[in-house]
C-alpha cells in the first residue's frame, strides 16, 4: 500500500508541477479578467465529470466489484465484465457529450448565472463549453481503465495520464497565441487543448493494460449481472466522493454574481490547495482503495482500521505542514507563481486572501477522501451520500451569507467550514459502521503532528523577513526566498518530528527508499 502511495504521490507530483505551469501560462496571457471567468466557468463542467470520474470517484464504485469478481470468479470473467462496462460506459458518454453540446446555454445560465449580464462573456463562456464538452467521454473511459490496472497493481500510468493533459494545454495556448494576439482566439486554442489531453490521457493507458494481459472480449455482452450492484452504488458514490468538487461548482455559480474576476480569484487559489491535496490526500486514497476493498472481501474488519489509521495519520502529517506553510507563504507564493502579464498586483491580493480562508480546509479535504474509501470498500454508499447533502447544503447556506459582507473570500471559507462539517459527520458514521478506530493513537499523532507545524510556521514567519524582498517583489525574483523558506520549514518540521519520534515520519522515508530509483523492482 505504501509503495503504491508513492508511486501515485510522486506521479500526481509532476502532474501538479505542470498545472501550475499551465496555470502560470493562462494568468500570464489572460490575466483575472472576463476571458478568464469565462474559460474557467466552462471548464468548470467537464472539468468537474473528470474530478468525478478520474480521481477515482467511478473505480470506487467499479473496484470492488471487479476486485470481488477476480477474487470469487476468476480473471476471465473479471476481464469479461469490465469489457462490458468499457462498451456500456462508452455509449452513457457519448450521449452526455451530444447534451452538453447542445445545452451548453443552458449550462452556463445554471452553473453561472450572473454572466447572463455581459452578452460578451456569456457567448464565449457557452462556446468554450461547446468544444470541451466531448472531453468527458475520453476522462471517463480513462477512469475505468485506471480502476483495472489499480486492482492489477498498476498505478503509475493513471497516475501520469493528467500530465498529458497538461502538456496538451500548455502547447495548445502557446500555439495559439503564435496564431493569434486575439484573446478569443488564444482561449478557443486552449479549449482543444483539453480534447487532445483527452485522446492523450487515455492512449497512455492502452499498452499498460495489454501488458496487463487484459483480455477485451469482442462478444462480451453490453450487460453484466454485476453492474446492478455498481449501479447502486455508483449514484451515491458520485454524490458522496464528489462533495468537493460539487462545492467548487457551488461556490463558481455565487462568485459569478460578485464582481469580476472573483471567479478568476478562487480557481486560482483552489489551483494552489489542490497542489498538496491532490499529492498526497487523494494518491494516497487512490493507494489504499484495493487494499481495502481485498480486506472487505475477506472481511478482516481489524485490518481495514488498521489501514485506515496508517492512511489517515500519514495524510495529516503531511497536509497539516503544508497547511501551515501555504498560509505563511500565501503572497509571496500567489506573487511567484502567477503575478506577470495580464495579472496584477491587485489580483494577486486577492487570490492570496481567498488562499488563506481555502488553506483552513485543507485537512479536511483530505481527510474525506480516506474515510469514503473505507465506506466504499464496505460497499455502503448511502451513508456518506446523506452526509455529503448535508455539506453541500451547508456550504450553500453559509457561502450565500457570507459572500455579502467577505465577497470571494466567504465563498472560500464556506467551503472549508462546510468540509469540516463533512468530515466530522463522516468520522462519527465510520466509528459506528467499523468500531472503535483508535483514535486515541491518531489523535495523539494528530496534535504532535499539529504542534510541529505550527512551530514550523513560527519558524518561517521569522526568517521569511530575511529571505524574502522587502518591496514585495515580483515573478521569478522570488523563487529563492520562497525556495529558502520552504526548505528552512521542511527541515524544522522534519527535526521536531524527529525529536517527537512520529511513526509517520519513518513511514514516508520508507515510501522514498522503496520508490527510489536505486531500489530493486
């Protein structure tokens, strides 16, 4: 479980590395303006159907079951099945790419009605969303191809397929702003992008899976027998898992009544959250899904609290410095990574305001993600769904209050509030559904963990007066007091952990040593 927690963490690593890259570039050329909102208001909608499906949310629902089927029936009718659910799940797409395309003004008015009032960006928001609509038929094949080869031991090729999205991105703007000075033509560039990541994404997985020895059965039926008990859970497991990105879309739909440029404002601030979350709190949920769910088959219930409490104590170790270190550094992190061209000083204030009130929820974020995959692989689906209404209807509530008097930042911090509303509900619910968890050993672990941080936070409040420039300063002219102050907090935290004799702290030296390349296959 640990070597397959690295080997996603370090492949969503480069992944990371490269969207902010791509995110620096689309700043860069377009700023916190009207093109922007637009872009990223209709890559909201696709984009939250690949957060669905290809972050594991669709193999939490398919793992189990063809992790049941291989362990009860064999390879060949496991293969079978899936064949069947590749074909089905083809045709459900397709025809969800031919609505989008269609009511893609209608979308928009739904998703963010306050562009209604600019006809200009109302236009090039329905549009964009025209041409990145089919996309959703590549990412969610992608998915269930990437729950086979999890079950089958294989996680780096998923885990690298959003590098290629990204590549695909980056060239496309770059190619379209040698085509074009326009911003209506550069975005649409960008938007085909995404459709070639698609086609990429999904062809890295095809060689992979026939060295897998996949078999893909030409006569295989359109239904399985097993697919009614994916179906039952497959409905609350996209509602349960996908509370987050549900949220994100919750908070586009009220930013897009403020001023403009709040949308910008929170994607770019989320962008930077989703850096240690998607690394660490969902590779290692993606990790800990087969392991889990071989546990439930086998019904070894004292196993499945011991994975969850490895998982859940590492997850904390590391999101709760990180935490810490965004909230210290948030200027000059913002100001570093995206303040050049279109993109201001102004707009780097705001974005880093919007950072601090999301940074509160980091530990929550990913912290659900470990605990639904646990009631997933117990194949309950109905428990977190009723959470996960909850959340979003508190998220809904509190952001719709709060956006009066904090604008985009009370959008932010409804939705941290309402994830640590989520988690809670989600840690009571597991206790009674598994017993008791340990949770005096986890939240022994959990305060050290947090004393480490804040000292570390302390530490780098101190020294970043020294490190850093004391006009602000701009772009690249920050990367050595940034780069100086995260590695003088790394070394902080890690000798307090040390000193404090954390477990965690030799568990992730154990996922470096046996994902290093001098290490043995």
């Amino acid at each position: 479980m640990m070597r397959a927690a690295g080997v996603v963490g370090g492949a969503t690593l480069l992944s990371r590395i490269l969207g902010a890259v791509r995110d620096i570039v689309i700043a860069s050329f377009f700023g916190a303006g009207l093109t922007s909102d637009a872009f990223i208001a209709a890559f909201r909608i696709p984009n939250l159907l690949r957060r669905l499906l290809g972050e594991g949310t669709l193999s939490i629902a398919f793992v189990p079951v063809y992790t049941d089927v291989l362990y009860h029936q064999g390879r060949t009718e496991a293969d079978r099945m899936a064949t069947s659910a590749i074909r089905l799940l083809a045709l459900v797409l397709l025809g969800c790419a031919l609505f989008g395309i269609v009511a893609a003004p209608w979308l928009v008015r739904l998703f963010a009605p306050g562009f209604a009032e600019s006809a200009d960006k109302f236009e090039l928001t329905a549009s964009l969303t025209r041409i990145m609509f089919p996309y959703v038929i590549f990412v969610g094949l992608l998915a269930l191809c990437m729950g086979i080869l999890n079950v089958l031991g294989h996680f780096a090729a998923p885990a690298l397929a959003p590098v290629f999205l990204n590549i695909a991105m980056i060239a496309a703007l770059c190619l379209g702003a040698m085509w074009s000075m326009d911003q209506n033509v550069q975005v649409r560039w960008l938007a085909f992008g995404v459709i070639l990541g698609g086609v990429l994404q999904l062809g890295l997985q095809i060689p992979v899976l026939v060295r897998s020895r996949f078999r893909f059965w030409k006569k295989a039926p359109l239904w399985h027998p097993s697919f009614q008990r994916i179906l039952l859970m497959l409905g609350p497991v996209l509602l349960g898992a996908a509370v987050y990105q549900i949220n994100s879309l919750v908070v586009t739909l009220l930013a897009s009544l403020l001023p403009q440029g709040s949308v910008s404002y929170l994607y770019y601030a989320d962008r930077l959250v989703q850096f240690p979350l998607g690394i660490f709190g969902i590779a290692t949920a993606t990790a800990i899904l087969p392991t889990l769910a071989r546990q439930a088959a086998a019904q070894q219930c004292e196993a499945m609290r011991q994975t969850f409490a490895h998982a859940i104590t590492l997850v904390f170790f590391i999101t709760l410095p990180s935490m810490v270190g965004l909230i210290v550094l948030r200027e000059p992190i913002v100001a570093l990574l995206f303040q050049r061209g279109a993109f201001d000083a102004h707009s780097m204030r705001l974005t880093a305001s919007a950072l601090l009130y999301y940074c509160t929820g980091l530990w929550a974020f990913s912290g659900i993600r470990i605990v639904l995959n646990v009631f997933y692989a117990l194949k309950d689906a109905r428990t977190p769904l009723r959470i996960s209404l909850i959340a979003i209807a508190a998220n809904l509530i509190v952001g719709a209050l709060l956006m009066g008097p904090m604008q985009h930042n009370g959008l932010a911090l409804a939705l941290s509030l309402s994830s640590v509303f989520n988690m809670a509900l989600l840690t009571v619910a597991l206790r009674r559904k598994l017993g008791a968890l340990g949770w005096r050993a986890i939240c022994t672990s959990i305060v050290k963990t947090a004393m480490c941080a804040a000292l570390m936070g302390v530490c780098v409040e101190a020294v970043s007066g020294w490190l850093l420039p004391s006009d602000g300063g701009t772009g690249l002219q920050l990367l050595p007091g940034v780069a100086g102050c995260a590695f003088i907090g790394t070394l902080v935290f890690a000798g307090l952990a040390h000193a404090l004799k954390l477990p965690e702290m030799r568990k992730l030296l154990d996922i470096v040593r046996k994902n290093s390349p001098a290490t043995p296959a």
